[in-house]
C-alpha cells in the first residue's frame, strides 16, 4: 500500500517517510506547476496525508494572497480533483490547535473559533476534506496538532530556545511568555499517523499531551538547572491558553505518558 505524503518541507513529512513503509514525498510547491507528478499513483490504492500548507515562517505575510491561497487550500483542492477517480483508502489531513481559538480544554466536539487566517484556512481544509471524503465514502482523519517540538524543527519556540542558548542569542518571547500552551514531541505524532492508518471510524482527533506549560515556565526550569539564556518581550496579540482534550488520542495509542517539553530541552541542552 502506498502512501503519498504531500508536502516536501515539513518537518513531520520528514519524520513520517521514515516511519510509514512504502511512503513517497510530494512537493507541493512543484505540484503547482505539475499535478501530473501524481500520475504514478492514479491507477493504484493509495494513503493520503496532506502536510502541505503556507511555509510556517511566513503565516503572518500577507504580500502574496494569492500564493498563500495557493499553498494553503488550492493544491488540497487540485490533488483530491485529480484523485477522484482514484480508489483511496485513508485520508489524513494534517491541521491545528489554532482552529479552536482560546479554549481552555478543547475537545474534538468544541466549536471552532480561528482568529486568525493561518487558523480560517486549516478549518476550510478541514471541511474540503470531510465533504469530499463523506461524498465518496473514504475513510479519514483531521488530526489537530498542539505545540509539536522535536525532530529537524527549525521554526517552534523551542528550536527557537535551543538556538539562542548554543548560539548566545537573545531569544525573542511574546507577552512575557505567559500563554499557555500544550506541547507534544513528534514521535508521538508519527506513533498516532502510524495506528490512524490502520484504524477506521476516528475523522477528528487532537494530538497533544494534555498538559499545559508556558515560556515563562520552561524558562524558569531551565534556569534552575544553571542554564540562563538572555530574552527579550514583544507585545502582540495571541492565544491565551490551548491545551488539548487527549481522550481519543489515549485510547488510540493505549498509553498517557509523553515526554515532557522541559526534560527534552535540558537533555538537549546538556549533551
């Protein structure tokens, strides 16, 4: 059974390749140009993830609209187009914790409220794919991702605490670093892709720890433990809190111990 993970540059692409037997990487970017790329895979039962979305360093631009559509929703759009005859087994549709706006605990069940167009645009995916997938009867997954670190991660906060501390950088924080949020390594997230692909029935579920920290928190631990990197603050409008409801994702992996995000950066920082 193939699986076609689209989109080349994400860190969980990567991790995912080396993990799902069988597995082939397309390019989003060159899919633009070329949808035929898939044309290999039109006549074969095949696995889709779809990573693809605006490159993570530029959610916040908005000098190119209509690339950014492009890159967000309309290569969804144009490789489910040309899969519609294709007999697909899975989908799985790699989303955000973003789409449920400030919620304290956010259940698979909660409305979703997106403030900002990184987050709009991940519940437009969302619903491309539960109509296309209910219209065709194919099996398939909304994974809402929480704070994931770990892997080749060049964009996260804490690739960010990990490059300013080895490089004697000053790390930039929001709001003093006070939001909470829910951090998940990347492991878990492949374990978690690796059983929804061998699992039916589960069209939504988050991926996440279940426990919320703070910069402010991590921060703090790590200066205890005689590591003390320099920081500046930026005011800006965020989330105040997301931490994730992680029944489904428990009883899918069978166990609820996760590494956390502080044990992971002193062990990263002192080896």
């Amino acid at each position: 059974m193939k699986t076609l993970i689209i989109g080349k540059n994400s860190n969980l692409t990567q991790k995912l390749s080396n993990n799902i037997p069988d597995s082939h990487i397309i390019s989003s970017r060159e899919l633009s140009s070329n949808i035929d790329l898939l044309l290999p895979f039109k006549d074969q039962i095949i696995n889709l993830i779809f990573n693809n979305f605006q490159t993570a360093t530029r959610l916040n631009e908005t000098d190119n609209l209509t690339q950014y559509i492009e890159n967000s929703i309309n290569i969804t759009a144009n490789v489910l187009d040309y899969f519609k005859e294709t007999q697909i087994r899975k989908i799985i549709y790699t989303s955000s914790s973003s789409v449920y706006g400030n919620n304290i605990l956010c259940n698979e069940s909660d409305e979703v409220k997106p403030l900002s167009l990184h987050a709009a645009l991940k519940v437009s995916n969302e619903k491309l794919i539960e109509r296309y997938s209910q219209n065709r009867q194919i099996d398939y997954t909304i994974t809402r991702i929480f704070n994931m670190f770990g892997g080749n991660d060049v964009f996260s906060i804490i690739s960010k605490i990990f490059a300013a501390y080895t490089q004697n950088g000053v790390l930039t924080i929001i709001n003093n670093g006070n939001a909470i949020r829910d951090f998940i390594h990347i492991d878990y997230v492949v374990e978690v892709y690796n059983r929804l692909l061998n699992t039916t029935n589960i069209p939504l579920i988050n991926i996440g720890s279940g426990h919320g920290t703070s910069i402010r928190h991590i921060l703090d631990f790590l200066r205890n433990n005689h590591i003390n990197l320099k920081t500046q603050t930026l005011s800006r409008d965020e989330l105040k809190i997301s931490t994730a409801d992680n029944a489904i994702m428990i009883a899918l992996l069978g166990h609820h111990e996760f590494k956390k995000v502080e044990d992971y950066l002193l062990e990263q920082l002192t080896t």
